[in-house]
C-alpha cells in the first residue's frame, strides 16, 4: 500500500511540475508591451505594470495608472517605443526615450514595467 501511495504522489508530482508555467521571455514581454504602448492601451499597460506604481511621489493604483497613461506616454513616447532597443541592465532592461528611462524587471517568473526615471 505504500508503494502505490508512493507511486501515486510522484506521479502527482511530475503532472504538476509539467503543467506549471513557465517563465516568461522579455522577448514575449515586450512585444506585449510595446503594442500595448502603440495603441495606447491603458489597460493592457496596467495589467503589464507592477503595481502600485510611484509617479511623482504617489503611489497609484490601477485606476490612478490608467488615468496617467497619457501622460506617461504621448505620441513622441509612443513613437520611441516603436524603434528604440531595450538595454540589459543588470536588474532588468530599460529603454531610453529622451529625458525618461523606463525599466523593466521580471518579478514572479513575469516582465513587469517598475520604474519611470530621468535619463541622466
């Protein structure tokens, strides 16, 4: 009775361990992302964005973020997006988009948008 319990737990086992998600690619991420951008989804991008998300000293929710997103990325952003290249950066990667750098981490075995910062 053991052996059969036994057999029935790794069994179990290997079922889940096979079926369990694998992590994303920043490939797939930032294709996600960057169409998201181009059609200016608010949503899409809220849903990709690790939230709360700190913008100019508040941390905003999703309903606050999807307010911001126009801001956040007007038509020479959107514009960048569409042909700029990510940077690998030690944590993560970035784009640079004139005076802003937007970063990228993956948090969870999944790419998220973290951190809107100043290119310096």
């Amino acid at each position: 009775m053991k052996k059969l319990a036994f057999v029935f737990l790794l069994v179990a086992g290997l079922c889940s361990a096979q079926t369990a998600p694998a992590a994303e690619t920043m490939t797939a991420f930032w294709a996600r992302f960057q169409a998201a951008v181009g059609r200016s989804d608010a949503e899409a991008i809220a849903s990709m964005t690790q939230l709360p998300f700190l913008l100019e000293n508040k941390n905003l929710d999703k309903a606050g973020f999807v307010k911001a997103v126009p801001k956040l990325f007007p038509a020479k952003i959107r514009a960048c997006f569409a042909k700029e290249k990510l940077v690998k950066d030690k944590n993560g990667f970035e784009i640079f988009c004139g005076e802003q750098m937007f970063v990228f981490e993956q948090a969870g075995g999944k790419y998220w948008f973290t951190t809107l910062g100043a290119n310096d």
